[in-house]
C-alpha cells in the first residue's frame, strides 16, 4: 500500500489522480502555539485548546487529530511518502509527523517541491508534481531518527541542539540548517523581539502604510523561509500594534 502524507488541504486538492495512493492530511500549524508537553496526551489537549480558540475550530479531534494520527496506523508494508516544503512551517510539522510513523515500515520517502519552488508546491504543474514524487528522497531509520530528534529540539526551544544534529546532516537535508536557523532568529532576545517581527516593523516603516495585505505579501516575499500564512502574520502585527 501507499501512503502521502500531505501538508495540507491545498495540496490534496491539487494532487494528480495519476498518482497511486491514500492521502493522510497533516492539518496543524505547530510553528504556532504550544509544544511542549510531557506526554502525547498533553500534547494534544493542549493543541485543541489553541487551535480551537485561535481558530475557532469546531471540532479538533475529529478535523485535526483523527486525521493526523492516521499515520500511526500505517500497515508495517507500506510505502510512506511524505510531501513537505522546505520552509519552517512546514518543517516543524514534518518532525512531528515522523514521531507518528510506525517503528516497522517498509519503506518511507520526502517528496520536496524542487529548487525551483522550494517553499511552495502551489506553482508545481501536474507534470512537475508526478516527476518530484517520482524523485523523492528516500528515508531510513536514521534520518528518521534525525527528524524525531529536530522535533524533540522543537518542543524544548533549543535551536543549538538541533543546528548540532541537523550539521551531520547538511548533504543529504541541506534545508533543514536554514529552517533552523530562521527558528533560531525567530526567538526573542534582549536585543530584539525576533526577526519576524522586526522586519514586519521594518516594512511598515518603509511602505508607509497600514493595509495589511500589503504588508503581509512583502513579508512573504521578504521572509518566504518562515512559510507563515496570512493568521500568523495577522497576529505578530497585531502585537506590535498594541505594543506601539
């Protein structure tokens, strides 16, 4: 059997019906909110609390989680393959979807938007789709051992410890670095409240306006690393609205 665990609903609805398989969507933003747990199930209580008030999500366990842990239930023979870009956004949930994957799995592979269009399968024809999941990254244990680790780093706010293991890394995953790094730089410290948000002051100085759609396709051009969507980008202007 085969199995693609996709990024979200967006690439279900533009992925190619010539390509064999079942479809698991990973429906989270786990750059945003809550990680840090001491157990799956904390973990998820905590997610639904935020999810469902920042989103006003319904319903998060059926929506969200169910669908998510879908991947735990993979049978053992299956081919997993896992569609993910190369920004930050992406990545996080990524490491997360590998802590799911069934110790025993045949075999398991990252299919990447190409270089391209590294931080977005949106602007991939059919044709481009079928020939990266035709080249996809083939995955072993180890590395999935590597994108578990990033994902424990994550959880504890620890850039160093995952620039430290991603560095054994940088031939075969030369992504994963920079995704860290734009976390590492996302971080507040006494000498600034993150990149994101100093460049979203930046821009509000530079353009002289208050649209925020503007604002928000400059910081996407600008930062495309962070692969936020237009909420988490709402919500750190917001913050320096209130904080001006």
């Amino acid at each position: 059997m085969i199995f693609h665990i996709l990024n979200g609903d967006a690439l279900s609805y533009q992925f190619p019906q010539e390509i064999p398989g079942e479809k698991i969507i990973f429906r989270e933003c786990l750059v945003d909110g809550p990680v840090h747990a001491d157990s799956e199930e904390e973990f998820w209580k905590k997610r639904k609390e935020f999810i469902e008030e920042e989103f006003s999500e319904a319903d998060y366990d059926s929506y969200s989680k169910a669908e998510i842990l879908k991947i735990t239930q993979t049978p053992a023979e299956s081919k997993v393959y896992f569609w993910f870009e190369e920004d930050l956004f992406c990545q996080v949930n990524f490491w997360k979807a590998c802590t799911l994957l069934p110790t025993a799995f045949k075999q398991a592979f990252l299919v990447l938007p190409g270089i391209d269009s590294p931080y977005s399968f949106a602007h991939l024809s059919k044709e481009n789709m079928i020939s990266q999941w035709e080249n996809a990254v083939e995955i072993g244990l180890e590395d999935i051992g590597l994108f578990q680790s990033l994902w424990k780093s994550f959880q504890n706010s620890d850039p160093e410890e995952a620039l430290q293991s991603a560095s054994t890394n940088e031939v075969k995953f030369p992504f994963l670095i920079p995704a860290i790094k734009a976390w590492k730089e996302m971080i507040p410290n006494e000498n600034s409240e993150g990149l994101p948000k100093e460049e979203l002051k930046k821009i509000q100085t530079e353009l002289h306006t208050e649209d925020f759609g503007e604002i928000f396709r400059e910081f996407h051009r600008r930062l495309p690393i962070y692969g936020f969507g237009d909420t988490q980008v709402f919500k750190l202007w917001e913050s320096i609205k209130k904080g001006s």
